[in-house]
C-alpha cells in the first residue's frame, strides 16, 4: 500500500508521445502503466505486423519512460497478473498498489472512451482525463465547423486549418496563390523519376510474435523473418521522415494517385505509423515538409508540399472530426443496404484480377497499401459487388498497420462504401476499369480484358460498375455529380445495357471464383 497519495496514469498503445506535458518532469508519487490486453489483440483480426509494431513501440516506450526517470509498469501479454481487458488490470492495480488517483489520456477510439468513462464512473478514488496534445483540433471542433450545413466539405475545413496554423500561408493568402494543386498532380507512373528505395527497420520481434503466437492470439498476413520494417521508436521515426523529406517529397504530389505491379509505396512516406501511435507529432511533420520547401536544394515544388500538407492537415484531422460528429451512428451505417459476403480472396491474394491480387498481396505481405489501391481498388470493388460495409470495415480494421477506428471508419464506411449516405463524400467513390488502367500497369498482364464490358474475359469492374448505378438508380439519380452517367447508360442500347446486367449477375454469383 502507497504511504502517501499516489497516482495511477494509463498509456494506451497508441498514446506514445513523448513530448506531453505528463512527461516533462518524472515524479515519484506517478506510476504509469501500459498494457498488452487480449481485449485489444481480438476485437478485430489484425494483421501480425500490426501487433508486434503497436506492442514493439510500447515496449521501447516504456524503456525510454525509465530512462526519462519515470516509475513504469509494464504488462506483457504472458504475465501471470494481466487480466487481459483495460477495466480489469486497472481495478487490480489500485487494488493492488492503493492508488489515491487513476488518470488517463482522451482515448481517440469511441469504444475505449465508453469503456474508461465507465470505469472512471466505477472506480471509488478520484479520475482525470487529460487530452492526448497530438491533434490540431479538438474533437467536437469539426462540428462546430459545419454546424448546420448538410455536407461536411473537407475542402472548407482545410482552408480554415491552413489560416488557422499559418501553413503554407503567404499572409492571408495561399502560398503560391492556389488552395489546392491537384490539377497538377495525381499522374500514373511515367518513370520519369526512379522510384527511390524505401527506408525500412530490422526490428527483431522474435519474442512479441513468439508470445502472440503461443497465447493463441488470430493474426493475418505474413512477417518475414520475425523482422518488422516498421519505426517503432521515435528516434526511427524521425529517421523515417527525414528520409522522406529529402529523398521522395519531391514526387509525393505527382505520382500520389499512381499504382504500379512492381513495386508497393511508389512516393508515399509510410508515416502513417509513425503517426498513429504518436511517436511524431502531425505540426512537426507538416513543419518539416514546409521547411524543405523552403531551403531544399533543387527547389521542392509547392504542388509536391501542398499535396503532403493537404493529407495531414486537411484530411487526417478532417476524419477525426468527422469520427466524432457522426458516431456511434457512423458504425452501422449502410446507405445501400448492401448485404454480400466479404470474397475469400481479400484473405488470401487468390483472384484473377490483378489489381486486386496485387493490393491484397501487397496487403498481406506489408501491412500496407496506399490511399488510392485502398480506396480505388479493394474499397472499389467491395462497394460495386453489394460487400455489407460491415465486412468491409472489419477487413480494412485488421489488415492494415495504421489501422486504428477513429481514421479506419470514417475512411471506409463514409468515404469508401459512401455507408453514410454522402455527408463526406458528395458521390460514391467507384469507377470502372478505365481508371484503373489509367493509373496503373495492372490492366496490361490480367487475365480479364480491362476494354470489354460483357462476354467472355470482360474486365469485372466493368459490369459491376453500370450494376451498382443502375441497382442504386432511385438513390443516386438526383445527384448532380452523377447525372451525366445516368445519360449515358440510358442512351445505350437496350440489349446492351442488358448483356452488361447479365454479366454482372454472373460475376455477383460468381465472386469467390473471379
Ligand atoms: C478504405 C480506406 C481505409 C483507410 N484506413 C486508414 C487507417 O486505418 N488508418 C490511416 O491512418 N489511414 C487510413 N486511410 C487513409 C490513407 O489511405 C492512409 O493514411 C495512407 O495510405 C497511409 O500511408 P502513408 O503514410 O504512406 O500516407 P501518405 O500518402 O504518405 O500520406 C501522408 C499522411 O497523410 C495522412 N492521410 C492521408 N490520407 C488520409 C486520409 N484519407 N485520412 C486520414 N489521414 C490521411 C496519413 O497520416 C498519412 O500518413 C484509409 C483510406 C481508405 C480509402
Ligand atoms: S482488367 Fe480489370 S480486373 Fe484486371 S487489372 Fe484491370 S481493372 Fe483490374
């Protein structure tokens, strides 16, 4: 028992950041404590990587606490004390230790902020809450924003975000004088510019993988050699950016939206980690992007730094507005009432269809995809053959290494599957295989041909797609965005327009086996 009053701090796995004011000055009556809870490795089948990297980090974080001078408690998965769920070990430990006090930082997912209110509710000491000092808006900020407006406009709120932090701001106008750049960017592949090597770590995880493995927990996807390429501390984390900074900034914008067979992060930063878990802060990463644009020698161009600065200031805190206005709604919504089951080949790569044996692979092998394979290939293609968005959301919440609910649903339900109902996007992201060939190289080796619509070897995204307007017709027809796609299919030729229907009802029967 604790002689003097003491108090109990909880650092959730994706809390890492260094730098808030709970860590400024070690304190004797503070214990911290993280723990590796079966509540977390199970409420969705990750992918291996994803939990060897959230409980790698943790594991360094807590040294770096120690050597900071700060007390730590740590729980791995195997201890003979863990309880396994976050309620449990805390009551154990101010049992245990005699806490006068239990604090912990605003969790950024809505299920742990029920579940620690609820607790806090039941414990019979006193509890504070402290936010995490991560984010450059509050979470009911993006709904103050919008307040009586029906669509939520990243765009708006981009803008408000660069005046407000002074980003890329030449006084009150935008540097360069565009808001936005995107004409300019979003290319294919032209190899113009190599593609530079990605940084990757050699973190050994033999242990973290051996103890998952051994308690039985369900993972998915593969890692090579117990190695995990991922930055898991934040001295490999500013490594990561820095490398980013110099050697791929220079084409991020350009080459954003292109896709490519041979190769899994083309001009992404792969930071999304690195942020998610807090070990970098989202100012310092926009600091270092707009810093390089200022002094890197040959010259950054502004469309490369505004289409950076754009995800993080625009997009990343616009999804978690946007998960704090519309949940717990958000979660169960499904706009199309779509029903279909998940294909068996997103666990597995197994399909004919290159583009989507290509992501999944990569998927499954990394942990990885970038925005546009996720959002204009498997997103795509759920969403075209009728997937239940709750299929969807469980597949994307497993398999990816940034996967944390806060920006996995908005991006899935809202954006992706448009399960919203269009209050993020003003129109369902799907396209047919013209866009897919456009952007990639993935049409040129698939066993479909991405020109036909119907017959024998006709590209399935294809058929799909005039399915999912033509099935969808009384909700998306009023649509101003889609008008013009409503012509087109209504001046086809009927008998084509129902070969193209056919096709797809065969596909839609068909999925496992495409
Ligand atoms: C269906 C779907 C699901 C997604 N699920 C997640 C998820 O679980 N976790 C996640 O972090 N991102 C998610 N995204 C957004 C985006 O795809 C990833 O942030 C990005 O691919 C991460 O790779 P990167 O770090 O190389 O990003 P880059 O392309 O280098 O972009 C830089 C950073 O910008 C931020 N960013 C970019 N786009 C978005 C976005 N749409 N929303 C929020 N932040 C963004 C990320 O922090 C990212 O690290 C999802 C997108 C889609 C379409
Ligand atoms: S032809 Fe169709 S299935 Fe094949 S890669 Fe192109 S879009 Fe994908």
């Amino acid at each position: 028992m604790k002689a003097k009053p003491s108090i109990l701090r909880l650092v959730l796995g994706d809390q890492l950041n260094e730098k808030h004011s709970w860590f400024h000055q070690p304190s004797d009556n503070v214990d911290y404590v993280l723990m590796e809870v079966r509540q977390e490795t199970d409420y969705a089948v990750h992918h291996i990587q994803k939990v060897a990297a959230f409980f790698a980090a943790m594991r360094s974080f807590a040294e770096r606490l120690r050597e900071l001078g700060h007390r730590v408690i740590y729980m791995r998965l195997e201890d003979p004390d863990n309880r396994q769920t976050l309620t449990d070990n805390i009551q154990y430990l101010i049992e245990r230790e005699g806490f006068s006090q239990f604090e912990y930082l605003l969790p950024d997912e809505y299920r742990l902020d029920t579940q620690l209110q609820a607790l806090a509710r039941s414990l019979p000491i006193q509890c504070r809450t402290e936010d995490t000092q991560h984010f450059l808006t509050q979470r009911e900020e993006l709904a103050e924003f919008f307040q009586g407006k029906k669509r939520y406009l990243m765009e708006s709120f981009y803008r408000w975000m660069r005046k407000r932090t002074d980003t890329l701001m030449d006084q009150d106008k935008p540097a360069g004088g565009k808001w936005n750049y995107d004409q300019k960017n979003r290319q294919a592949y032209d190899q113009k510019i190599p593609v530079p090597d990605p940084m990757l770590f050699e973190n050994d995880v033999t242990d973290i993988v051996q103890s998952i493995q051994k308690k039985g927990v369900k993972t998915l996807g593969n890692i090579r050699a117990h190695q995990l390429i991922w930055p898991v501390t934040r001295d490999q984390a500013l490594a990561l950016l820095d490398y980013f900074v110099i050697t791929v900034l220079p084409a991020f914008g350009t080459y954003q939206d292109a896709m490519l067979s041979t190769n899994w992060h083309l001009f992404h930063s792969r930071l999304s980690f690195a942020l998610n878990s807090k070990l970098l802060d989202p100012l310092e990463v926009i600091q270092a992007a707009t810093k390089a644009w200022k002094t890197q020698k040959p010259p950054i161009e502004i469309q490369q730094i505004e289409g950076f600065v754009r995800q993080i200031l625009g997009w990343r805190e616009y999804m978690r507005g946007i998960y704090w206005t519309l949940m717990p709604k958000l979660e169960n919504s499904n706009y199309f009432s779509h029903r279909g089951k998940l294909p068996a080949f997103y666990w597995t790569g197994d399909t004919r269809m290159n583009c989507l044996q290509k992501t999944i692979t990569q998927s499954l092998n990394y942990a990885y995809a970038h925005h546009i394979q996720r959002l204009m290939i498997t997103g795509n293609f759920a969403l075209l053959a009728g997937i239940d968005p709750q299929a969807v959301d469980d597949w994307y919440l497993g398999i990816y290494i940034d996967a944390i609910q806060w920006v996995e649903l908005p991006n899935t339900r809202a954006m992706s599957q448009f399960a919203d109902g269009g209050q993020v996007a003003t129109k369902p992201y799907v396209s047919s295989a013209r866009y897919i060939h456009a952007m990639s190289d993935y049409c040129a080796t698939c066993t479909y041909d991405w020109k036909k619509r119907h017959g024998e070897g006709s590209c399935p995204f294809n058929s799909l797609y005039w399915d999912f307007f033509n099935r969808h017709r009384e909700l998306l027809q009023k649509n101003p965005r889609i008008a013009m796609m409503y012509r087109s299919w209504d001046r086809m030729d009927s008998s084509r327009r129902q070969a193209i229907l056919k096709q797809a009802r065969e596909y839609k029967t068909n999925l496992n086996t495409l």
